[in-house]
C-alpha cells in the first residue's frame, strides 16, 4: 500500500479500517459501501447480547435508544445539531414521511417541486402519496437548471436530491432553500449520495427536512436503515402520517389514540433495525475524527486525477459529470453507448464501477479506502478495455437484474 496524503489525515487508517477483497479497485461505495471490520465483531456482539439478555436487550443493550444516539453520530456530518436526526425504515419511507409533514404543513399549496434529475424512487413515492392525498396535488418536475424558474407561490414543497445518483451534478442546497424559502416554500433534501460524500451543512442552508441512506458512502450494509433529519424549530409542528407506535410520546403506554413523540422521536414508525445498526455503529466508528473538509479535498482531487486519466487514454468516453470540482459531487461519470457492456469487462477485471442506463459509467469516488495508485490503476483497465474493444462480445451485453 503507498502512502497516501491530505489534509492533516491518516489515510492509511481509514483505509485499514476496512475488509476489501484482494485485488479488487473498489469504484462503487456510492452505492454500496464495502465491510468495515469492526462491523463483523459489533453484529457478533449484538448477536451475543440477543442470545444473553433476551428480550432484556432493548433497555441493557440500547436497542431502543440506538435510532437517536446513532442519529445524533450521523447528524455531525451533515452539519445538523444534535437531537435532529433519527435513524430508522428505508430512504424511500423517509421520503414519504417527509413530504407528508411538508403538505401537510402547507395546505393550501397545491404543487410539489422535483428535477428529472431525481431518483425514482423519490419521485415514485411522491406521486403515490399525492394521489393517496387525492385533492388535486400537481407534481411539477423540471430540469435541474429549471428548479430557481419554477418556485412560486403555489409551491408547498421543493424535493431534491442534492447530489445527482447519474451524474453526480450537485446542487447549492442553500442558495435553492432561501428561494424556496422566498416562496412559502419547504425545502426537502435527499442526502443519498451527500452523506459522507461531501460536506453538507442543512443548518446553515436552513434546509427544513433532509434524508438519506447508511449504505453508500456511510458504509453500514446492504439494507441499513435510513436517517432523517427535521429543522428543530418546525418538528413540533410536523403532524406524522405514517404513525407508528415508536413515534408516539409514551409507545409502553399502548394508548389507543396517536400522539406524537415530541421532537425527532416522531419521525420513528416502528422496530429498530438492530443488527443492522450495530453494523452501522461500527461504520459510524470510522467516521469518528474524520474531517469532511479533508475528505472533500481528497475526493476532488482524486476525481480530477480519474477525469484526467480517462480523458487522456479514452477519447470515445465523454464527461457526464460537471467538469467544474464545486458543482460535482464525489462521483465521476462518463458516457458511452456500449457502456453496460464496457462495465461488464472492466468489473471482469477487478475494477467494480456500475452502469446506469442509458448509458452512464459510474465511478464512486471515496477517499476513506481509495488511493492515487488505485484511480491510475483503473484508468489503465478502462484504457485497455476501450483499445482492444473487449466490449465488444454478445456475452457482455446480457443485463444482470441488478446494474
Ligand atoms: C439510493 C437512493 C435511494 C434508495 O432508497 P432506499 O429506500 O434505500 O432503497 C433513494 N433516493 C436516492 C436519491 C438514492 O440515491
């Protein structure tokens, strides 16, 4: 392993910190996160509490507590305050809750605002959910650049993903959140691909409700649970539509009516994860210390070096990505019409990226386990793959269920 540099930070560590197979470049933690070691031990040990204490855990091992305590780790690295986030169910769940409370809090507006640049799934579930609602909600969805445009008075909510899962293009979260502001609006940010990514501070851009998931660049698992984030001043007016049991104010008092917890407790809905988080846990340890200042740094870097390499030695690729470092968040993205095939051989050769369709290559760039040699490395398979065609087999082009 070289020594790898930046910004006061031991990379080496951090890089250690996690189990990666042997002789693989790791160009996916975007999407999902590799094992960090300590996870093995803390679900052993979660296991070990589960077997000694029984049903005893949730009080002596703070099974039930964990979704705060674990919120409030989380909440350090997307510049919220403690008490602010929770952890809990599923990204898309989260998107559901937030824009619930959102219209709710807004009942005479009748738009949501999103971008085609949006993930499905959040545009899915707010489709659904303004249906549900039945009362003639308008989801508006206009192109990135067409967001600032399209806010006015009739918007209740502007939802965006911050960072975009194709491209990586980023938005200015608060520059977006004062206009939506100026309109009446709430602001909703999915944290996805930001989380971990990139420096992100929901209090000073006044973001009113954030999310995102524990397993891409936070590194907790296939399946870890999700987390929230709520503006503190508007949590006690948030009225949850998916109340759940664990949100309630006093849950071991079984009442037979909803009453919220106070606080971000309400935006719980029901049993914690516990396994999972005590994968997350163990994730969350190697961000202890971690400047995400020094962690931006080291991804634009890294991420020029990657655009740079593969600009110079594949001209047929072309640059999905923003080219300018401050609007791209820490992935690189390229496009080419054979690129499910192109990724099919490069992940043949140890390089593991991802495919997007129509034609996205996908590099997630993390400098917590990724080093110089390894971005260099890289560019040299896709270089060779792109000089001697090797995409170019029928085999390669037969579509896996998961891309
Ligand atoms: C990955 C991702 C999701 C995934 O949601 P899950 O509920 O965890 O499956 C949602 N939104 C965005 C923007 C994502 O990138």
């Amino acid at each position: 392993m070289d020594r790898i540099e930046g910004a006061g930070m031991d990379w080496d560590a951090t890089r250690a910190a996690f189990a990666l197979p042997e002789g693989v470049i790791y160009l996916d933690g975007n999407s999902l996160g590799p094992l960090p070691r300590g996870a093995r031990d803390a679900v052993a040990r979660t296991l070990d509490d589960w077997q000694a204490r029984l049903i005893g855990g949730w009080t002596g091992a703070g099974w039930m507590d964990a979704p705060d305590s674990q919120g409030d780790r989380i909440a350090r690295l997307i510049g919220a305050p403690e008490g602010s986030v929770t952890v809990g169910d599923t990204l898309t769940l989260k998107v559901h809750q937030m824009l619930a409370a959102a219209l709710r809090m807004r009942p005479d507006r009748r738009v949501v605002l999103s971008d085609s640049g949006n993930f499905p799934t959040d545009l899915y579930i707010a489709q659904g959910l303004l249906d549900t609602l039945g009362r003639g909600h308008e989801l508006r969805v206009v192109p990135p650049e067409g967001v600032t445009d399209a806010l006015d008075g009739d918007v209740a909510a502007m939802m965006l993903t911050h960072v975009d899962y194709r491209t990586g293009r980023m938005h200015n979260m608060a520059t977006l959140t004062a206009r939506a502001h100026d309109v009446g609006a709430l602001a909703i940010w999915d944290l996805a691909h930001s989380a971990g990514a990139v420096p992100v501070d929901v209090t000073g851009a006044g973001a009113d409700f954030a999310a995102g998931c524990t397993y891409k660049y936070l590194n907790a698992g296939p399946g870890a649970p999700a987390f929230v984030h709520v503006r503190p001043d508007l949590i006690d007016a948030v009225e949850p539509a998916l109340s759940g049991w664990l949100g309630h104010a006093a849950p071991f008092a079984f009442e037979p009516a909803y009453r919220p917890a106070s606080g971000i407790g309400r935006m719980r809905i029901g049993t914690p994860p516990v396994l999972q988080m005590a994968a997350l846990s163990a994730a969350l340890d190697v961000w202890d210390g971690v400047s995400m200042d020094a962690v931006r740094a080291r991804s634009v870097a890294l991420s020029e070096r990657l655009i740079a390499g593969v600009e110079a030695s594949c001209p047929a690729l072309t640059l999905a990505s923003p080219r300018d470092a401050a609007s791209r968040g820490s992935q690189v993205s390229f496009r080419h019409p054979e690129g499910y095939s192109i990724m099919q051989v490069l992940i043949a050769r140890g390089v593991i990226g991802d495919f997007r369709a129509p034609d996205i290559l996908r590099f997630g760039v993390t400098p917590l386990y990724l080093s110089e040699r390894e971005i260099d490395a890289a560019v040299d398979h896709l270089a060779a793959v792109m000089a001697g065609r090797e995409w170019d087999d029928p085999r390669h082009r037969v579509r896996r269920a998961v891309t």
